[in-house]
C-alpha cells in the first residue's frame, strides 16, 4: 500500500509517515524535492516588502519637502535647493529664514511686531529744502538703507528709531542710477538690523506688508499684494528735482507718464516691484516685507492725485520698490563711500 502511494504521485504527510513503525524507508532519499507551490508561497511575501520599502522612499521624501515648504511658508525652492546640494541663494516668499514667531506667521500684526523695530523715519535738511522719508536698520551698529532722493545734498540727516530715539547721521554712499544710499549712525550699538530677503523669488500675488513714515507718521504699517514685476520706473538724479510735490510726493515717470511732477532731465530707469500696499510720501527708502518678515523691497515711488486740495489725493494703490536683490548687489559700492 505504501509503495503505490508514492507511486501514484498523491500526497502523504511526512510526519504521519515519520510516526509509523511500518514505514521503514523514512526519512525519504535525499532526491526528494519539496512541492513547488509550498516554495512559491515562501519567496512572494519576502520578496514584496523589498519593493513596498523601495517605493516608499521617495514618497517620504516628496512628503517631507512638502512639509518643509507648507511650514515656511512657500519654502519649496529652498528646501530643493538643501536637497540637491543648490547653493543658490534661498528666495524671498520662498526664503528659509523665518523672523515672524511660529505663533503669528502669516499675519501682518505678526510681521508687524517682528520687523518694525528696523525701520526708522528720516529727516534731511539741504540747500534745496527738507525731506522725509523712511530707512531700513541693515547693521546693529547703525548701517541704514534708504532712497537716494530722501537724502540727496543733505547738509544734515537726523534719524528716529521706533523706540523714540534719535540719531545724527552721515551718508556713506550714494547711487542715484538705483535711487540708493547708505547712511550710518552716529555712537549707535545695539539696534534690530533686518532680514535680507531674495527678491527673485517674489511672485505676483504675494502677500506683502510695507512699513515706514508717511508724513512723518512714524512706524506705519499698510499692507497688500505684489501688483507686478521688473516693472520700469524712472526717476531724477538732479538733487534739485528731488524735493518733495505738493501733495504727490516723489516725482517719477511709469508707462510713458509723469506722476507727482516733472522729475527733470536727468534721470535713470530701474526694475521695481509695483505693490498695492498703500505707500504716501515719507515711505520712500521703507520696507517692503513678505509674510516671514524678510525685507523683498526698499519703497521708493507712489502716485497720487496731484494736488491737495484733491479729494483723490492720497495712495491709489500703485507704489513701486526696489526690489532687495538689486540693494544687495549695490551694498559694497555704496560701502566703499561711492557718491554717483
């Protein structure tokens, strides 16, 4: 009976074989090969986790960069940029460096409080007149970006902080082809110097909040979008033709127009960054910021109604800034004491 058995191919179960006295050739030969399906069954469940391991790898990773960029707030760029060993630059509404608290980002008053301690109201007295404006604290020890037209020809430059104090200042350097100058304050340590953001990374859309001194109402705060990009506005490079319009602020030319005045015949044209973050005169040389309190634009042009007596006199909505890529790329020339 045994011998048919394995004759005819069915199956006996070893064990029962190996319990029985008359079964005398247990165990089997060693040419006797285990069944292919039970072999089947083993190898699949092995080998499948193997490839479920593989392709969970990238999804983790895509899932972290994800994460990454939802925290900073648009950090998509940099977080690719860490990963793939970029050594660009993070940019600015996607720039790494968070300076708003975890608890208020995202919201103006959070940007507000992080960042207003860094700008301060210019006042400037020369041949010409006075001036306004407003300045960003790029240093702990006084270095202050401003608009060359807020200080150009200035016999003297005297500073407020947001705490109340005042500083005199000297003008290190000027560009008037950006509508740049650097001034530095005088015995001044410890101050709240910004964040640089990348204006490159700035999208139309953007939230944007703008802080300075329109009509000397020191450490104003208005906010709104990025309007548009690389955006041409010209502007005077005659100190004479820097002086403030009745009640147009700084006179420049957009789009084949004069606003606030004639800004003369000397004049030089740069890539900006039209907001409609409502910008009045004495915003000239402020911030612009994005929404993780990283400076993206210093203001420098706002239109408005010419005139007064105008009821539409005021901000319209169309305020330019210079976009702080261009500032960075300016700042060792103006270092240096350069006067042009």
């Amino acid at each position: 009976m045994t011998e048919s058995f394995r004759r005819s191919g069915e199956y006996e179960d070893p064990y029962q074989q190996q319990a029985s006295s008359v079964n005398p050739e247990w165990p089997p030969p060693l040419a006797y090969q285990p069944p292919a399906a039970p072999t089947a069954l083993l190898t699949e469940p092995v080998a499948q986790p193997r490839r479920a391991r593989r392709g969970r790898g990238p999804v983790a990773l895509l899932a972290a960069v994800a994460i990454v960029a939802a925290a900073i707030g648009g950090g998509t760029a940099y977080g690719i940029q860490e990963l793939t060993g970029n050594d660009t630059v993070a940019s600015s509404s996607s720039t790494s460096t968070n300076v708003v608290p975890s608890s208020q980002k995202g919201t103006v008053s959070g940007v507000a409080k992080a960042v207003s301690p860094s700008i301060v109201e210019i006042n400037a007295q020369s041949n010409a007149g006075s001036s306004t404006g407003s300045g960003v604290i790029i240093t702990s020890d006084g270095e202050i970006i401003t608009n060359n037209h807020v200080v150009s020809g200035a016999s003297t430059v005297k500073v407020t902080t947001s705490d109340g104090k005042s500083y005199t200042a000297d003008v290190v350097g000027t560009d008037s082809s950006k509508d740049l100058a650097l001034i530095k304050l005088q015995n001044a340590s410890g101050l709240t110097a910004a964040t640089l953001g990348d204006s490159d990374g700035v999208q139309v859309g953007d939230e944007v909040v703008a802080i300075g001194s329109p009509e000397g109402l020191t450490g104003t705060v208005t906010s709104g979008i990025v309007s548009a990009l690389n955006r041409d506005v010209t502007v005077s490079t005659d100190e004479g033709q820097q002086q403030q319009q009745g009640g147009g602020g700084w006179p420049f030319e957009f789009g084949g127009q004069q606003f606030n005045g004639d800004p003369g015949s000397s004049t030089t044209t740069y890539k900006a960054l039209q907001t409609d973050a409502s910008l009045n005169p004495g915003n000239s040389g402020g911030a612009l910021i994005d929404m993780n309190g990283n400076i993206i634009g210093i203001n420098s042009a706002m239109y408005s109604a010419a005139g007064s007596g105008s009821s539409d006199a005021g901000s319209v909505g169309l305020g330019f800034a210079i976009p702080i890529n261009t500032v960075k790329a300016d700042l060792a020339k103006l270092r240096d004491g350069s006067q042009s």
